[in-house]
C-alpha cells in the first residue's frame, strides 16, 4: 500500500488550516491538526490538555513531549494507514526528527506557503472561526454573509485569544527562531515546495496540488484519491 504523509509549513496566518481542509478532502487523507488535538484533550479534561492549556493561552508552543504523545497516538489509528496530513506539526527540528523515526524509510512531502511578516498581522487580527464546525473567515479578505455567523452552518463566530496583535509578535519570533530551520531540514532531505500564500485561496490551493502531484511523480508515492 502506497503511502502519503504530506506536511505543511508557514508561519503562523499563512493560510495552513484554510488549505489544510482543502488538501485533506481533496486527497482523501486524514486531517490532523496539533490545534485539534489540543482542544480535544482540553475539552475531554485530560491531563495533556491541562497542561497544555496555559502555554496556548499565551500563543506559546506546547513542548515536544505534549505534542508527541498527542499525535503519535492519533496516527497510529486506523484511518491514518495509507497517510495523513499534517497541520502545525512539526514545529521545531527536534519534533521532525523524532517523526523522521517514525516515518523510517518514507519521505514526506512537505509545502511551504510563504508569506512575508508584514502581511501577518493583519492576517491574523482579522480571522474569526466558527465554534462549531471551525470553518475561518476574515474581517476584511473573507468575510461572513452575516456578521458574526457562519456561512456554513450558522454557528458562532469567535476571535481566538491568541489572535492579537502582541500575541501575533510573539509567535512570529518563535517561528522564526523554532520553526523556519524546518524548510532547510527538509530541503537537505526530499525537498520542499514554495508556495506564494498572498495569492488568492483558490491559486494557492493550486500550486499546492501542482506541488504534491510533482512530488509523489518524483518520488513514487502514491496519493489516495
């Protein structure tokens, strides 16, 4: 059975989730989401997720040994055989060589949307989800027919606690400092994708398929469709 571990990269409102949920549906790969996981175990009031909790509170990164075990055992799942996709994970060099042990011979195929630190923070300020099925909106670039209201399923829309401007800075350094070695990481290895994320969703979106396509051509990884 072939198998597809596709991993993408950018800083903090590049646009990951949103093209996240797009690739997952598209290829027919699990979705998963270290944000996911968090809430999961926060909601299910399991010791991780309180331990997890004032660190993402202050739009820090959960240490390694959190985000591991959280994971590992979501893709150890059935529906995780034949490959998955990962959204915010890994975030440190640390977290990919612990999944390139994991992975053991498979190479994954990694995507960076790239987009520059002063498009950011508006990016981010801006965004609203929705409490219920968690779709993304923006104030100004994608904004809700009614205010307020999911277009989807006419839910609650929030501004999460850590989509502020300070907060905004903060996770910016600690992406360029935690984070960005991973593009060299994987360069060195099998490769990554340069994606432009100030394109609009749907070119983005694109380029990411075009991306992944010329990499399993390359590679001989198959992709579910």
């Amino acid at each position: 059975m072939s198998r597809t571990v596709l991993i993408l990269l950018g800083a903090p409102g590049a646009g990951k989730g949103t093209q996240a949920v797009r690739l997952a549906q598209t290829l027919g790969l699990p979705h998963i989401s270290t944000g996911d996981l968090f809430r999961a175990n926060l909601a299910g009031g399991t010791d991780l997720g309180d331990r997890a909790r004032s660190f993402m509170d202050q739009g820090e990164l959960v240490p390694d040994e959190l985000v591991l075990e959280m994971l590992f055992d979501r893709v150890s799942q059935e529906d995780c055989l034949a490959g998955y996709l990962l959204d915010g994970f890994p975030r440190t060099t640390a977290q990919a060589v612990a999944l390139e042990a994991r992975l053991e011979n498979l190479v994954p195929t990694v995507i960076d949307i790239q987009v520059p630190d002063s498009d950011i923070e508006e990016r981010i300020v801006g965004r609203r989800m929705c409490k219920d099925c968690g779709a993304i909106y923006h104030l100004t670039f994608s904004a809700p027919a009614q205010e307020g209201t999911c277009n989807a399923c006419s839910g609650p829309l929030y501004q999460r606690k850590d989509d502020t401007a300070a907060v905004v800075r903060t996770r910016l350094e600690e992406y360029h400092q935690k984070t960005a070695p991973l593009i060299s990481f994987y360069s060195e290895r099998g490769g990554v994708s340069a994606v432009d994320g100030r394109l609009k969703p749907d070119l983005v979106f694109e380029a990411c398929i075009a991306s992944i396509q010329g990499s399993n051509q390359g590679s001989g990884h198959g992709v579910n469709n």
